[in-house]
DNA sequence: GTCTATAACCGGATAGAC
DNA sequence: GTCTATCCGGTTATAGAC
C-alpha cells in the first residue's frame, strides 16, 4: 500500500498532539512527547527530524480538523436558524471534548503569526457561501439591521470563551465548584441560540 | 521614605510586563527583559532572585490593573443599561491598548491554574454586588428571562475574543486588510452594546 | 548597586551500535 | 527502526571585582 504509516509514527503524532496542544510550543518538552508515546526521544528525531517540524505536523493537524468540522455545518445549512443552531451546537460539542484546543491554536498563532496565517488562508472558500448566505437572509424583514461580520463575531466569541477562559469562570463565578460549572456549559449552547435569536429576530416571542 | 521604589527596580518590572505579556512565561528570555530594560542581566536577579519571582510580580500586577478598572466599573452603575455601556466601552477601550493581555492572562493560567485561582479569588468582593445588581433588575417587566451568568459570559466573550483572536479574524475574514479590521473594532462596542440591548429588553426597538 | 565572567543545567539534536 | 551515549548551544543563575 502507498500511504502507508508506521505505527510508530502515528503514536508520536498523537502523543505530540496531547502534549503541544496542553503546553504550547515553548512550553513542550521532545522527552514529554517521547513518554507520553512510550517510546525513545531519538525516534522523535527520526521521524520529523526537529521539534519545529513536529510542531507543523500537529498544528496542521489540530486546525484542519475544525476547520472541516464547521465547513460541514455550514454547507449542510440553508436558513440562519439552521446556521445558528447547528454551528452553535456542533462547535460546543467538539470543545466539550478538547477544552484546550482553541487557547493552543490562538496561543500559537501570535507566536509566528506568518506562518499561521497562510496555512489558514488555504483553506477558506467555504467563507464565501457564508456571507452570501447571511447577506441573503439580510433581506428577510422580520430581521434587524446588524454587520453580518459582528454577528459571526459574536457567535464565535460567545461559544469558545467559556472554554478558553474556564479556569476563570470556573473559580471566580463558580467559586470553584465544578458541578455548575459543568451544567452552565450544558446550557450554553441553548442559551446562546435563544440569545441570538431574540436580538436578530423581530417578534421571536 | 519607605515603600520607596528604587529606579531600576520599576525599569524591570515595566520591561518584564512588555516581555512576559507578548511572549508569555515560557517564551520570555532573561536577556530580552534586561534589554529591553536597557540593563544588565544580572540585575534581574539581583532584585528579583528567579524569573519564576519575577513573573509572579508580573502577573500580580496585570491582573489585579484589570480587576481594578473593572471594578470600578461595576461599582459606578445602578442599572443594566448603564453597566453595559460602561463596561462594554471602558473594557474595549482597554483592549485597544492592551491587546495582548487577554491572550496573556488565559494562556498563563492554564500553566499553573492553582496558584492563579488563589490570586484570583483575593479580589472577588465586587462580585456580589454585580450579581444583585441583574438579579434585581430581573424583576422589571420590559426584560426577557436569561440566567444573568450566561449574559455576564455573552458580554466578556464578544468584549474579549475579538482581541484573542484578532490574527485570525484580520486573515480570515478580512483578507489581511488592517483598515476594514480596525474599522471593524471601532464599531465593535456601539455593536455589543445595541446586540446586547436588542436581545434582552422586550420592544427595545 | 552594577558589571564581567562563568558555573550549572537543560533540552534539542546527532553519532553510531545493534 | 530502535536504542544508548553524547554533543552542543542556549538560558538561568551565581561568584566576585569594582
């Protein structure tokens, strides 16, 4: 078989995933990764050659998954209620299950902001149909008058702060307790729906 | 006089937060502090014993800035409408100068959440009278029914993620066009504030 | 208090045996 | 492909002269 990736290689990618997107870059140590896979330091080396090499690897990894998770969201949509709904409501799930994800990826994204940058431009044609989209349903009347850019701002701010600030929200709203902080996220994806909706909708009661 | 702060000491401690704040902990090298304090290397040691020292000065000193105007804040309003405004605006405003600080605060306090939260919670007091404050407002009858934390949480994320993720909306959205994002910025709290207003006052138009 | 020199350590990377 | 041993550069930290 072409394409074919040894299983050693394939541990280091996940174990250098665990351990860059929990850390950062600088943060990150080559032995780290090396335990974290159960297996010797040099292979690391081996296989990727530098830390900065690795590094490429898992970011390009990490950022085309979501990226492909929300291009899905948006192609399968056709009204803003199903934009809204089903964005708001896949994106809070997958940080459900990887927290740390969008602190990494904005974290490391101001560290060599060039780089970054054009690997996310590769992959951006799906912007298009979102604004034609917005600015479609834009004509609708019982609708108010908002930049559709501020309101993707505000959808995306809203659903990933809570993840990125949880340690403050958890221990300077929550005082720490871990149960309603873990139930204020249950809700956030049906609140910020029913938010959204009753600011761009006229009459949404 | 006591309490008196030698010059070099304040040079320090200015150059550390310019340093740590862009770079974070693990990215910040002695050296660059020491030259962008235009002093010698060993003097950081000589005041401040460890870099880790150091940092907690830093960050104590970052942290308890933003706490303090937020505070005030709170502090000068007695209903929703003028909280929101104030705080949407002051916080922005903040922002604009201090961009990096919220990327700072939310990457350093995964590094080390147990230390952080201590710090945290010495400051919480002007917590209680935010939460009264919407809890007693809830009564008006001109207001939809929200939980007040997830409307806290709406408002700090739109406030916050724009700067957070600032690289990305500027490349991603925008093109790389520095013009339309600072554009973007200026209206960002006219923005909140009219979303905010628009999606939790009944007949607010 | 400030400087120069250097110690002590750590972490990424490589050489070379198996 | 995998392992052990080691190198080498860089970074924090200290010693000691001024």
């Amino acid at each position: 078989m072409v394409n074919e990736i040894s299983n050693t290689e394939e541990k280091i990618v996940k174990a250098a995933i665990v351990v860059f997107v929990k850390k950062g870059y600088d943060g990150t140590r080559m032995q780290e990764i090396a335990d974290e896979a159960s297996i010797n330091k040099s292979l690391l080396h081996y296989y990727f050659r530098s830390k900065e090499k690795l590094f490429e690897k898992v970011f390009a990894n990490v950022f085309s998954e979501v990226i492909k998770s929300i291009t899905q969201v948006i192609e399968a949509s056709s009204t803003i209620e199903e934009l809204l709904e089903s964005f708001v409501s896949t994106y809070i799930n997958l940080l459900k299950t990887k927290p740390y994800l969008p602190n990494f990826v904005l974290h490391e994204i101001n560290r060599k902001p060039s780089v970054m940058v054009d690997m996310i431009n590769s992959k951006g044609e799906n912007k298009i149909r979102l604004i034609k989209l917005l600015s479609q349903e834009g004509e609708r009347n019982d609708i108010r008058e908002f930049d559709p850019i501020q309101i993707i701002v505000d959808v995306l701010g809203m659903s990933i702060f809570p993840f990125i600030a949880a340690p403050i929200i958890k221990g300077f709203i929550f005082e720490g307790d871990e149960d309603t902080f873990n139930n204020f996220i249950k809700e956030r994806a049906k609140h910020i729906i029913n938010f959204v909706k009753s600011a761009i909708f006229i009459n949404s009661d």
